[in-house]
C-alpha cells in the first residue's frame, strides 16, 4: 500500500510521547480500526467513546494548546499531517476531530490569560461557528448569550464551543460582531445530524444555547480574519512568543477542511490499491489490472494527484508559518492579503485530492459503487465537502481578489 510522501521516516523504536511521530504512529495503528467502524460512526454521527479515549489519552486534542498550559504547542503543519492520517481511516471521524480540536489555536491566539489559564486546565474540544447566530446583550455581569448554530461539527466530544453572534446594548445600541466560549453546560447538542449525503460521522449537529451568562474573559471581538499584527501581535503571541499565534484564521481554517479531503484520497487511493491486486480488469481482453496500460495510467495519474495536493497543503502551511516568523523578524505585516492567497493555494489542493477521488471511483468498476463498500463511502465524503462554502473555488478566487483591490473580505 503506497505511502504518503510525508509520512514519518520509519524507526526502529516507538517515537516518543508528545511528538508529532508518536501521534502519527498513534493514528497510523488507528487507520484499519477506523475503517472497521466506518458504518458504526455514520448510525452514530460521530465517532465512539473507545476512539475519543485513545485520542484523548494520547494527547491529540493537546496538539495545539501551549506549553504554558500544559499542551504540546506542535506546530500547525504537524496538526495537519495527524488530521490527514485520521481521515485516511474516516474522513468524517477526521472531519469531527480537527474541528472540534482546532478552536484551541483561536483561543490561544485571540483570548486574554485569564480564559487560557480556565480552558486550557484540561483538554480543549471546542466546535465552532463564526457565521454569526443568536444573540447577546452586554450586562454588568458579562454578556448574555441566546441563539442555535447550526454544523458545528465535533460537537459529540466537545467541552466547550465558539460561537459568535451580534452583540447589543441592554438598550439595544449594537456593539458589533464577538466571539463567546461557552462551557457545555450551558448548551444543548440538538439530534439534527443525520440524512446526509456524506460525512455523517463528522457530528456537525447544531447547538442551541439559551440565556447563557459568558463572563467577559470568555468573549472578545470578532475580528479574526483581519486584525492588524502592529508592532506587538495578538494576545497569544505575547503570551507564548510564539509567531504560530498570531491568528490569521483564512488559510488555516481552509487546511483543516483540506486535511479531510488528502485523507479521503488516500483511502479511494488504498482502495483503488487493493483492488489493482485483486481483481480483473471490467473490460475486455479481461486480465489482470496490473497488466493493463489503463489502470497503471489510472493508478499513476491519481497518486500524482494525492501527492500533490498534499505537498501544496502542507507547502502552503510551511509558507504560512513563514509569513509569521517575518513579522516576529522584522514586524514586516503579514497582511490578510497574504492570507487570503495562500488560501487559494491550498484550495487548488483540494481540488486535486477531490480529483483523485472522483478518478478512483469513476474507473474502480461498479462493484465498488455498491452501498457501503469503502470506495462508496468515500465518494459521499468529498461530495458532501462539495456543497461547504470553502469548495466554492470561483467565490474563493473572487474574495481574494476583492482583498487586493481595498475591498472587504466575503468570507
């Protein structure tokens, strides 16, 4: 079975615990329990609790809490490289997990000491939705918090979620855009997961939160995507003085849902490896298909897609770290524009993972088109990625280039 071009380099000891070899190993050993449990965690709409405890006992929610609070603070292209490899075994599990235990690099980057000495005293799993819901009004006590986000994916295991809503005065003055954690008492996971096309394990159920009082450590300003870094940089970047924080949201926010989409290639190209060994060809003269001049075509021109979608992934985030360790250099801005851009990079991955996916499938035979076989499940999963707005590649195109013109991000 081939192998990413980034996958660890073999060793004859086990990596040691809080590397991101060791977490690779973890999520290596993983992969065939993750595709046994496919048809499990779709009837669930997440994935089980003896997952989420090999997960959580071996630290993957801690991958990008700092070292300050006790996390492993790895950097954000080793996050990527452990979500494709889950997805490699259920792009939906991989999907729920990077979702729901990405928010921390938010919080470390954007909310003051206080809230990160709170949520970071264990492990963070926070789903999110900044497309503005509900309500909140500013009180004496903090801020009071009512409305229902919808695909707030990682929901199942959460500790906590980010939401974001318009913010009002008690006299109803708006107060704009702010970000609210709230703790999982104080909201209601609704049964509203389900009857989907694809990524049915991803848990991207809606939560709904009524008159929850959020103190005012836990709510800051909505203003991710395009903050000003000046001479000084976030909150969490002078808090751990590490340029990783410094939050721009475009880029890496398109690299987690593009680690599903690496990840969900790489299993169509796992299937599509096996079948080459197994089966004959579907066309005549029947024979084996690693003697047919098409399926190795077939077989070369989808590996070349895997791999280069993965390298413009994990390129584009190298790229982005860069732009981050300049400005703690230099203070030279690392623009939003910049952002947006590298964006745009990593959404041609994308399309070349879904690419490879829609070639596996298409030329695989219609057995494996059969309900519940793998390459059937995997087909769903980067349809269902299909319809998010980051797909939208023209709207995408658009937003970038509006930025460089003065113009207000879309999205």
């Amino acid at each position: 079975m081939s192998a990413s071009l980034y996958a660890a380099d073999s060793a004859p000891q086990p990596a040691a615990e809080g590397t991101v070899d060791h977490l690779l190993e973890v999520a290596t050993r993983l992969r065939p329990v993750l595709r046994a449990a496919q048809a499990e965690h779709e009837a669930l709409g997440g994935y089980s609790e003896a997952i989420h405890k090999q997960l959580l006992d071996a630290g993957f929610y801690r991958m990008l809490q700092p070292k300050r609070y006790g996390g492993l603070e790895l950097p954000l292209a080793d996050f990527l490289r452990v979500a494709v490899e889950i997805s490699r075994g259920d792009p939906g599990v991989g999907w729920s997990f990077v979702l729901g235990a990405g928010h921390a690099w938010h919080v470390a980057s954007f909310f003051p000491e206080q809230a990160q000495e709170e949520l970071f005293a264990g492990d963070l799993i926070a789903p999110g939705r900044t497309i503005p819901r509900g309500r909140a009004v500013r009180t004496a006590d903090g801020y009071r918090l009512t409305g229902t986000w919808d695909y707030c994916s990682g929901s199942m295991w959460s500790t906590h979620a980010m939401l974001v809503a318009h913010t009002f005065t008690e006299r109803d003055e708006p107060l704009g855009l702010r970000a609210y954690i709230v703790p999982r008492a104080d909201y209601e996971i609704l049964d509203d997961w389900g009857g989907v096309l694809g990524m049915r394990a991803s848990s991207s159920n809606s939560l709904q939160v009524t008159d929850a009082l959020v103190p005012e450590h836990l709510s800051v300003v909505y203003d991710f995507k395009d903050h000003t870094l000046g001479d000084t940089g976030t909150i969490g970047y002078r808090l751990h003085r590490n340029p990783m924080y410094l939050g721009r949201t475009l880029a890496f926010f398109n690299c987690e849902l593009v680690a599903t989409q690496i990840g969900a290639a790489w299993a169509a190209f796992d299937a599509f490896d096996d079948l080459m060994a197994t089966r004959p060809t579907s066309f005549p003269p029947m024979m084996p298909r690693t003697d047919s001049a098409e399926f190795h075509r077939w077989y070369g021109k989808m590996l070349a897609q895997v791999d280069a979608g993965e390298t413009l992934l994990l390129g584009a985030m190298r790229q982005y770290t860069e732009l981050g360790r300049r400005w703690e250099r230099t203070r030279q801005e690392f623009t939003p524009e910049e952002d947006a851009r590298l964006r745009g990079v990593i959404l041609q991955g994308a399309q070349l993972a879904n690419q490879a996916v829609d070639l596996a499938f298409s030329t695989a035979g219609s057995s494996s088109a059969r309900l519940g076989s793998p390459m059937e499940k995997y087909y769903r999963d980067v349809a269902m990625f299909k319809t998010h707005i980051a797909a939208k590649w023209d709207v995408t195109y658009g937003s970038v280039s509006r930025v460089h013109f003065g113009q207000p991000l879309t999205f």
